[in-house]
C-alpha cells in the first residue's frame, strides 16, 4: 500500500494504492497538509488502484475536505469502485464529496 | 449438515500493521469457498478490519505486549469471525452511531460499528476468556 503524488496543471493528485486502512491512513492525510502548507488549494484523489477503505480511512478523508476548505481550498475524489461506492452510500459520504466516474472528469470540474 | 469447522484460528500481536495480513488471508478462504466476490472484497475485509482495529485500539487500549486473537468459523450456512482482546467489553447497541444523519455525517471518527452492522449479518459482543466480537455473515 502507498500513496503517490504528482500535479497535474493547478491539481494535486493522489494515488491510493492498496488499502487505506487505520494503519496508513496517517500517511496520507500528511502528504496531503504537506501540499496544503505550501500553498496548493485543489486536490483529487484517486481511487483507481485502491482495494478496500476501513471507517478510519473514511475518517481521514472527512478531515482532510474540512481542513482543505477551511484553506478555500477543494477535495474531490474519482473512480470509485462498486465496492467503494456501497461503502460511500452506506455511510451518506457520497453526499458529502464530489465524486467523478474518471480522473478526466474530476480534473474538468474544477 | 456438516459440523462447522475451524478454517483459521491466530494469535497476532496487538498492532495495526498485523490488520493488513489478517483480512487477506480471510479473503483467500472466502474465495476458495466460493463465497460472492462483494462479500470478499467489501463485506469481510471492511467489517473484519474495523473488529481488530477495534481489539486492537479500544479493547487492549493500543498497549504494546498485547496479543489479539481471531478465528473463523465456517458451516454450510455462516462464516463467523470471532476476535478477541483483553477489554472490559462493550454493548454493540450502545455503542454503535448513526453516522449518517447531519450531526455525525461530518466527524472523523464513529463510523467502525456501524459499518460491521452493516456489512454483517449479525455482530455480538459478550465475555469468554477476554471480550469476544463475533461477527457472523451467511454464505447464500
């Protein structure tokens, strides 16, 4: 499991690659205040590789969209997997973020 | 009617990075069961995580030296995971939070319960040599 990074025009892109599970779950919400502290304001990430997400990864996605707000800033999240889209309805989360089909689509709705 | 037999039976160390191995290897005998790909892939590894992660942080509080214990159990009509930890035990009713109304759609935390009830078909909590969860998920 790991977490890249890289920007594409204006947009920080994460990868998520395996699980994002309790036990890595800080890692990522580090990558991501490291790019809010230098300034980015628009993030997306990517599910596209990811296995499962355990209620503390959701956690850690709630409270990066918060703080990345706080900083006018914005989170989106794309290519959610059928699994992971139960997992987001279950919980309502998928009315809390803007999700896109496609990395494209997410990148266009900025 | 086979008698339920015991597909794995483990002692992991009381830490987070033992969590990963655990469920991958409750997927493999889930899938050499032929139980569904959405409850391999969502059903067991999310709601098995969230157990021992919950032994692992509440029950034995995050102390090192700790050990965690999970078992699967499979008849021909259930899987049933039991995790054990060294906690007081808690009420599943209780403690368990709606994380999907307004108030609590937002929190970082509260989400872990609620998720095993449900991704299962039956989660217990109840004390037989340490506080035992029992999540139990039937195969058809």
């Amino acid at each position: 499991m790991s977490f890249s990074i890289k920007k594409q025009g204006e947009v920080v892109v994460v990868d998520v690659e395996g699980q994002l599970i309790v036990g890595n779950r800080q890692e990522l919400k580090q990558k991501v205040l490291d790019e809010l502290e230098k300034g980015e304001k628009k993030f997306l990430i990517d599910f596209s590789q990811t296995g499962y997400i355990d209620s503390s990864g959701l956690g850690v996605l709630v409270s990066l969209s918060k703080k990345i707000r706080e900083q006018g800033g914005e989170l989106r999240l794309a290519n959610l997997n059928d699994d992971l889209q139960t997992l987001f309805e279950l919980t309502k989360l998928d009315t809390l973020f803007q999700i896109s089909d496609t990395r494209e689509r997410a990148l266009e709705s900025f | 009617m086979g008698e339920p037999r015991v597909a794995f039976d483990l002692q992991i160390p009381s830490e987070v990075e033992y969590i990963e191995g655990v469920v991958e290897l409750a997927r493999q005998r889930c899938r050499e069961l032929k139980i569904s790909p959405a409850k391999c892939s969502l059903n067991i590894p999310v709601a098995l995580s969230e157990a021992l992660s919950n032994a692992i942080l509440r029950g034995n509080e995050a102390t090192g030296g700790k050990q965690v214990r999970v078992r699967a159990i499979i008849s021909d009509t259930d899987l049933v995971f039991e995790v054990v930890d060294d906690g007081p035990g808690f009420d599943v009713d209780e403690c368990t939070r709606d994380c999907t109304t307004e108030e609590n759609l937002t929190k970082e935390e509260g989400r872990g319960l609620f998720l095993m009830r449900q991704l299962m078909d039956r989660v217990e909590s109840f004390r037989d040599k340490g506080n035992v969860v029992r999540l139990t998920l039937h195969r058809k």
